[in-house]
C-alpha cells in the first residue's frame, strides 16, 4: 500500500469575467508533500458536465461556465475521487485542501469556498468582492445593507453603523482581518473604523452562535476578510477609482499584491477619500463633508504545515456633522422639528468645521499557525489597537473650535492561542483562549468634563466547540464560553447625581475625595459571563437543507452604560448610564430553510431573540438648566423579546435575465414594560433585476427598488414641555418614525478593455434615481434634515 | 511543545521565539497600567450663573435677577430669583454671565461681548414690558448685553432671556429682537417670573 498523500493543493485562479456564461475556471492539482503537480487528474463541472485532465504541469482549465456555485468532481488514480462546492465569481480565489483520509476529505466542502464559513448550524451572508467593490466609495454600514436583515443606524450621510436583526452597537462584533476591532462602538454616532477596500469578503453571522470570536455578540458577528494570496509566482494589482455628483468627491483605492510558489506573500493597500456636502432633493446638507485616509500592509507566508502572517492597517477620517443637527435644548429641537428644512443651509463646501468628528485607528497583528500531523492546527496571535477619537464641537469662542471637546485613546493589547482538530470519524473539534489588556484615556485637555472616564480592563476568555457528522445528511455542532471582565475606573461624578441615585450608599468604597460639586470614584466592576451554543444541520437532497440554531449570549455593559453622566453635546441631550448594571444574556434561536438550484434559490429565516436585562437607551423627561430644558436620556435594562423574518431569493428568468428578492421583518418588545422597543428598524424589502451578457463587454444592468415601511411599533417618549418663546407648552415629537419611502437605484458595467493582462471596467451609479425626499427612522438626522437625494456615480476598474 | 520536536529545528526555533515575543509583549502591556488619579476637568464652557441688573433710569435702588446652577447639567435644579419691577418705569439692563464653579468666577459675558457678531440675546415677555438693545457689535447690529426695559401697568409675567449662538443677524426682524428668524444655536435660555406693581 503506498502511503502517499493525495493532498491536493488547488488554487484556482478565476479569471475575472462579469456576471456571463464565459467565466473560465482554471486551476493547479498539486501534491502537498512534495509539490509536485499531479497529472492526469480528471476535473468535472458536475452540473454543465464539462470534464478536463490536468496537464504536465497539474494545471486545468474549463472555459464557458457561468457564474455561480458549482460542484467540483476531482479524481486521480492514486487519491479518492471527491466532489467539492466552488463558486464561480469573479476573480475569487479558491485554495483547496485535500487530504487523503475520506472524514477529513469532507472538510474540503467546507473549505472549498474561498472563505469558510464559521459554523454549519448557523447563516453566514456575504459580500463578494465584486459586491464589495461597488460601495468602494461609502462605508461598512451602507454596504451591509444589502444583506436580508441588516440595516444601519445613521447619524447623516457619512456616519453608518450595521444593525443585524435590531440589535447594533455593542451588540455587534467585527472580526477585522481576525482582530476584533475594539473601536469605541458604544457610541452610536461611531462608525466602524474600517476601510472597506481592504476587505476581499465581508460577512454577516446574524447572532452569536460563532463562540471562538466572542461570547457577547448577542446581535451578530461582522467579518471582514482579506484576499487570499495563490500560491504562485505573481504580481498584480487592482485600482478602483470612483467620482460622485453627490458630495462632489471621488475616491481612490489600490493594492498590490506579491505571491510566490514558496508561499510567501505581502499585499500593500491603500486608500483616498474626499467629499464635500452632501445634498437632499432640495437643499446643501451643509458640513457634511469627510476626508479618509488608509493603508495597510501586510506579509508574511503559508506553507500548508505552518505560516505566519504580519498586518498592520491605519484608518483615519475626518467626518463632518450637519451644522444644523448642533443645537441647545428641546427649544432648538422644537424649532428645527416645526422647521421644513434645516436651520442652518449654506453654500456647498469642501471645508469641514465644528461641529466634526476626528478618528484614527491603528491595527497591528502577528500570527503564527502551525499543523501538527493528526492532531490539528495551532494558531498563534497577538494584535494591538490604538483608537484615538477626536470630537470638535462649535465652542463659544469660535477659535477655540479647533480643541476638541472629546479627545479619547482606547489602547488595546490582545493575545489568543486557538487549536483546531482534525477531523476524526466526522468528529471535530476547536479549543481557546484569549487574553485581552485594554486602557483608556480622556484627555482632560479638553476642558469638557469627561463622556467617557479614564479606565483600564482585562479580559480573559476560553471557549471550546465541536462538531459532529452523523451521516452525509446531519450534522451537530456545540460550544460554550467563559470570559471573565475586570474594569478598573476613575471617574469624577457630578455629587448631586451620585447621592441622588444612592450611589453614595450601594458603593461608599468607590468614594475617593470630593470636589466642589464632583466627586472622585475609584469603580472597580468584575464581570462573569457565560456562553453557548448548539445547532443542526439537516439536508434533504443537494438542494435543500434546514439549519436550527440556539445561541446563549452574555454581554456585560460597555462604558457609555455604566458611566455616562451629563450633556453629550453632539446628541444635544443628558445621558446617564447606571453603575449598578450587570449583564444581558440573550436566548436565540434561529432557524433557516435554503434551497439551492441553478433556476430558483431561497432561504427563509426566522429567529426569536429573548433577552433578560437588555440595556436600553431612552428619554425619560426633560431637565431645565442655563441653556434651556434638555431631554434626559436614561439607561435602564428591561426584558426584551426580538423577532423577526429574513427572507431570500433568486430566480433565473431567462438566460440573461435574474431577478433578487428580499425581506426582512423584526419586532422588538420591551416585555417588562409592555412596549415596543426603541429604534427597531422597519420592515423591508429589497428587489433587483438584473440583467448580464457575455457579448458587449460583459454588460451588466441592474435595476433596484427598496421599499422601507413605516415603523408604526415605536415607544412613545413625547412630552409636553413649556416652550418660553411662544409661551405656550407644546408636544415635542421626537418618537414618532417618519413615512415609508421607496427608492430606485440604478446600475450598469461594461469592460472598456479586456487583454490577458489587463481589464479596464466601467462602472455607472445612480441611486435614488427619482431623487425621491423622505428620512428613515434610523437616523439620528431624521428630526434636522431630509435623506440625500438622486446621486450619479462613475467608477472605473483596473485589474493588472 | 512536544509536537514541534518531531518537526523542523527552524520552525520549532520560530514558534518558540514567537511565542516568548507575544507572551512578554502582553504581559508588558498589561503591567504598563498607570493607576495615576486623572486630574479633574472643570467645565470651561460652563456657565452657572446669569444676573440681569435693571438699574431704574430715575434713580432708585438696582435689582437683580438671579440665576444660578451649579452642577450645570447634574440632577440639582437651578435657584432662580426674582424681583419686583416697579410700573412705568424704565431700567436700564446689563446682563453677567458666570462660571462660578472656578475660583474666581470666570465672567463669560466677556467672551460674548469678543464674538457679538456672532451672538445676540432676545427678550420675550408677557407682562407688557418692551426691551430695546443698546448696545452694537462691530457691524452695528446689537448683541443686547445692554438693553432697556419700559414696565407699563402692574401685572405678572415672565421675562425670557435667550442667547443665540451664530444667529443671522441680516434675517427679518432679528435685529429689531424678533427672535423668530434668527436661527443659530441656543446657549442661554431662562425665565423670570416677574411681577410688576
């Protein structure tokens, strides 16, 4: 018997062609252990049933498939002949592991995407890099939205945070290039400090089934995922530039990429970005402008048996906020609530002031993996984070605008030590630990008292998953999670507020010294959290299948809920976290129904979410000071309930001619207090014709509707405030959603030039294309300010 | 570590000095902690304290109204005090703004004054009073630190004070002390009960 691997090492290098039937898939069979090509293996498209052999070199090449999702039948006379899933798309490149062992041979369906998926029993949606490339010019969150169930929490045009399944914030973990971003997110005017070009997927877990990232992500788990690097000697690049009507800016990314046959790699990336106001319909969104400035690099090698991988990344933006959105107290709200447009409307400008936000991010991570021969593979990593957010607000002395009035320095340090076992008699396996040193800084510089205090954390957390294959049909999978947090604060806090919530009695050991009307406190909070999670996995046929999934998540309250205390000038209201918050824990569970076909696709996707102690923000009345009466916004935790729908679906309706579907529905209640829930995203529904041919340079048209309903379950937080200018009291409404809107966007590609060397691709924009007035209920500018209206966008690709 | 011996010295060689770099390097880090108490911010932008003095034009004793908060945005309500305006009678106001909580107080009004381009106060009322600025910026439109007060008949009220923040002075009405087009960012907005006899 020869014990000869059949390892086989494909990478398959897709020549990048539309969304057409002339898609070439070509690739390399190698012998892992020597790399010597394997020759004379047969390669079948199961499906079109076009069949090649490999050639002296291991290479293949299948011309004329169309895009999509195949199954791959590889077989060579001295390894077993297996079939494997491979989606066709664009210049996606697959790199696939075969070894020699039929149980460990399953594993390749998994792994034979480009990226794996990180659990069975639970959805995982994706942005191709095609897809990703197309909102190259915007932001994560605006590009998220094209996934069933995922929405965004806006503050204007610029800022977007990811909603998954009504949950955002906190809630949401994201997973950049394998760190976990630790960014500040607590905020809900903080974007995510990502550069979406440096992403070759992004990818949504809607929940916190996925225990190796974290144990609270009682929302869901963003990924965003570099580009795999092929084994191969090459060099190549691709530059995406893109100008838009709408905020006069254009934007420029590149990247560099340099591979050889030995497995070493290093990619060089970079991006510009420059707009100024932005408009509505009607009228200049006036400093609503931004700047962003990124790089990253990264290098290192991967040798099947070991690897190691450097990374570093710097992300900076400068973001505008609405003028009009600075205000006083609810007179002004009130003022700009009555007023049709914004109070503030000036010429277009480039220039961003006061009211802006400052942010810088620096990611630097060293990783290390190693196989160990029937065991498994062990991954090293440690990374470090710097976030530095700079807010400006318009001061009274107007020189002083240029000191900003939060100036905060998030550093963390984190390291993690995960071993992945092999699969034995469909049984595997994944065991963790992860250790986490986090440090924050409040410039008192400033001279604004303190949003955040200075604080210092440490993490450590273990986990252990498995997963076991009953037969070709079912699957199983398990985990849980132990993370123990330990936060470290000083914080002054206002006297009047620490007596009045008793503080002074249920914490007398924090008390330190008092001042004038603050007082010192030396908080010192330990936090226990466990999480876990179990699922199915089920498939029919090669069509269908059906996933449950149940996922317990623990989140513990994150700075803004435990300290906030007073005016946060940018929100123009009081906010006042409560010290004596334990954690949320969270009860999902989701199921999904997917049939997969070439002519029809659709997975159905319900899911009910059960969380005791949900940390909530909402007003609760209104307090008089200086400056006029403020809303007082209070955090309180209540038992909520969650549930909703997200719906899919493709047909094919002719030959070059597909249509999109989806939907997605969440209701959000607060079980406790028997009301809706604040700041659930309405019922949508998104719905796309898509029409692409291989002939006239791969045209491509797409022509998309959104519909947003109203959100007509809201809680009602108006009150009836005495108004001094018109001497009268008045209702100011600040809960109630506005209309539903309907937009239509706009699409079409087209190859300018195509050579073996190069492709130049057109690219045309145009969304709101009506330019339709409305405002959405998730965004914070909504009280201030229409949406944008109709925008022309031109973008041209380079492949090289 | 066993597993590593059966492979390559190198990688062995690696992974350990990997291991000793990111273990020392966190470990460094969590021990970099500095337990230094931050030092206390003071909110500069803070004003505690408004008093408005109405200096009768025929002689007479000068009232204040007075008022006063402290904790700024904390949960203490602001003291607010007031007097008895006599009827038909013209006083001649000045506003001072405060910032108690430093020692000494730091007088805003100063700052207002520097910037009255880019600041107005508006008197509202409702006890028959009529206010007029009397005072100018650069450009000749009021800023109304100074302003006149004429109370008419005996009656009750209350007297609004609002600062603007970057109003537009050219709108309709704003420099006559129409606040209703001015615009801008509220930074002062009290009321006074008044009673006049």
């Amino acid at each position: 018997m020869h014990n000869y691997s059949c390892w086989l090492f494909l990478l398959l290098g897709i020549s990048a062609v539309g969304q057409n039937c002339q898609s070439t898939l070509s690739g390399k069979t190698i012998d892992f252990h020597n790399n010597s090509p394997l020759i004379g293996a047969t390669v079948i498209v199961v499906g079109p049933e076009k069949a090649t052999l490999t050639d002296l070199n291991g290479n293949f090449t299948i011309k004329g498939l169309c895009d999509g999702t195949y199954r791959l039948q590889i077989s060579h006379p001295e390894c077993l002949t297996k079939t494997l899933s491979v989606k066709i798309d664009g210049e996606t490149f697959v790199e696939i592991h075969l070894e020699h062992h039929i149980d460990q041979l399953e594993k390749v369906v998994v792994k034979g995407n480009a990226f794996e998926n990180a659990l069975k029993s639970a959805d995982e949606k994706r942005l191709s890099s095609k897809e990703i490339a197309r909102y190259s010019a915007g932001s994560l969150g605006d590009a998220l939205k094209k996934i069933s169930g995922v929405s965004s929490l806006n503050t204007g045009s610029t800022i977007s945070k990811p909603v998954i399944q009504g949950l955002s914030g906190s809630r949401i973990l994201i997973m950049n290039h394998g760190t976990r971003m630790q960014a500040q997110e607590w905020g809900a005017e903080h974007a995510p400090n990502v550069d979406i070009n440096s992403a070759g997927s992004i990818s949504v877990i809607k929940g916190a089934a996925a225990l190796q990232y974290g144990g609270d992500a009682v929302g869901g788990i963003i990924k965003i995922e570099p580009e795999r690097v092929p084994r191969i000697d090459s060099l190549y690049g691709k530059t995406l530039f893109s100008a838009a009507r709408n905020g006069r800016g254009a934007s420029l990314t590149s990247s560099l990429t340099k591979s050889y046959k030995n497995g070493w790699f290093a990619v060089l990336q970079g991006t510009l970005k420059r707009f100024g106001d932005f408009e509505t319909p009607e009228y200049v969104l006036s400093n609503t402008g931004f700047s962003e400035k990124d790089a990253s690099f990264r290098f290192g090698f991967d040798k099947y048996t070991h690897g190691l991988e450097a990374y570093y990344s710097y992300f900076h933006s400068e973001l505008g906020i609405l003028s009009a959105s600075h205000l006083g107290g609810i007179e002004d709200l009130f003022r700009a609530l009555e007023s049709e447009k914004p109070l503030i409307i000036r010429d277009f400008t480039y220039k961003i002031d006061a009211p802006k936000q400052e942010v810088s991010h620096h990611l630097a991570k060293l990783k290390y993996f190693k196989r160990f021969k029937n065991w498994g593979k062990l991954t090293l990593q440690y990374d470090f984070q710097q976030n530095h957010r700079l807010e400006f607000d318009r001061r009274r002395d107007s020189e002083d605008n240029v000191r900003p009035a939060i100036d905060l320095t998030l550093k963390t340090h984190s390291f993690s030590a995960d071993f992945e076992l092999n699969k034995i008699n469909g049984f595997e396996g994944k065991i963790g630990i992860v250790g986490r040193y986090q440090d924050n800084y409040s410039n008192p510089e400033t001279g604004v008292k303190r949003l955040i205090p200075d604080y210092w954390q440490l993490d450590f957390g273990g986990y252990a998953i498995a997963s076991y294959d009953f037969n070709e049909k079912i699957s199983a999978e398990a985990g849980f999670r132990y993370d123990f947090s330990h936060i470290d604060a000083y914080k002054y806090y206002a006297t009047s507020l620490w007596e009045k919530r008793n503080y002074d009695e249920i914490f007398p050991e924090f008390e330190v010294k008092e001042y004038g009307t603050q007082l010192l406190t030396h908080p010192k909070l330990d936090f226990h959290a466990f999480s876990a999670t179990a699922g199915i996995n089920y498939a029919f046929d090669e069509d269908w299948k059906l996933l449950f999934n149940y996922s317990l998540a623990s989140r513990i309250p994150n700075p803004s809920e435990l300290f906030s205390e007073g005016l946060h000038h940018s929100a123009s209201r009081i906010e006042i976290g409560d010290l004596r918050f334990g954690k949320e824990t969270a009860n999902k569970f989701s199921f999904s129904l997917h049939k997969q076909s070439e002519v029809f696709s659709f997975s159905l996707s319900p899911y009910i979410n059960l969380i005791d102690d949900f940390m909530l923000l909402e007003p609760i009345g209104a307090r008089k000071t200086i400056r006029g009466s403020f809303y007082v916004w209070e955090y309180r935790q209540t038992n909520a309930r969650l549930f909703g729908m997200d719906f899919d679906a493709s047909v094919k309706l002719a030959e070059q001619l597909r249509s999109e579907h989806s939907f997605s529905i969440v209701k959000g209640k607060d079980v406790s207090q028997k009301k809706a829930l604040i700041h659930i995203p309405p019922a949508n529904t998104l719905n796309r014709l898509i029409y692409s041919t291989e002939k006239m340079g791969n045209l491509r048209i797409a022509l998309e509707s959104k519909y947003v309903f109203e959100q007509n379950e809201f809680p009602n937080n108006n009150f009836e405030i005495f108004l001094p200018v018109s001497q009268a009291t008045e209702t100011v409404d600040i809960s109630t959603p506005p209309e539903a809107y309907h937009l239509l966007n706009f699409y079409a590609g087209i190859d300018l030039t195509k050579t073996k060397n190069y492709r130049l691709r057109l690219g045309l924009d145009i969304t709101n294309l009506f330019n339709k007035k409305y405002r959405a209920y998730l965004n914070r500018q909504r009280y201030y300010a229409d949406n944008l209206g109709r925008n022309f966008a031109l973008r041209l690709n380079l492949n090289y | 570590m066993k597993f590593i011996k059966k492979e390559n010295d190198n990688f062995q060689k690696i992974a350990k000095t990997g291991l000793l770099v990111l273990t020392s390097a966190f470990f460094a880090a969590c021990s970099s902690d500095d337990d230094s108490i931050p030092e206390i911010i003071n909110e500069e932008e803070l004003i505690t304290t408004m008093k408005v003095s109405l200096v009768p034009e025929n002689g007479g004793e000068t009232l204040v109204l007075n008022f006063q908060d402290l904790d700024g945005d904390g949960s203490n309500e602001p003291i607010i005090d007031s007097e008895i305006l006599a009827a038909n009678t013209i006083y001649s106001g000045t506003i001072l703004l405060l910032n108690e909580t430093t020692d000494p107080a730091e007088n805003s009004t100063l700052e207002v004054a520097e910037e009255g381009e880019a600041h107005q106060f508006f008197y509202s009322n409702n006890a028959g009073m009529i206010t007029n600025y009397t005072d100018e910026d650069s450009n000749g439109n009021p800023i109304g630190i100074n302003f006149s007060l004429e109370t008419s008949a005996a009656t009750s009220g209350s007297l609004t004070i609002i600062l603007r923040h970057e109003p537009n002075k050219s709108a309709e009405g704003v420099t006559d002390g129409n606040i209703e087009n001015a615009g801008g960012e509220t930074d002062i907005l009290v009321t006074f009960p008044i009673t006049v006899e």
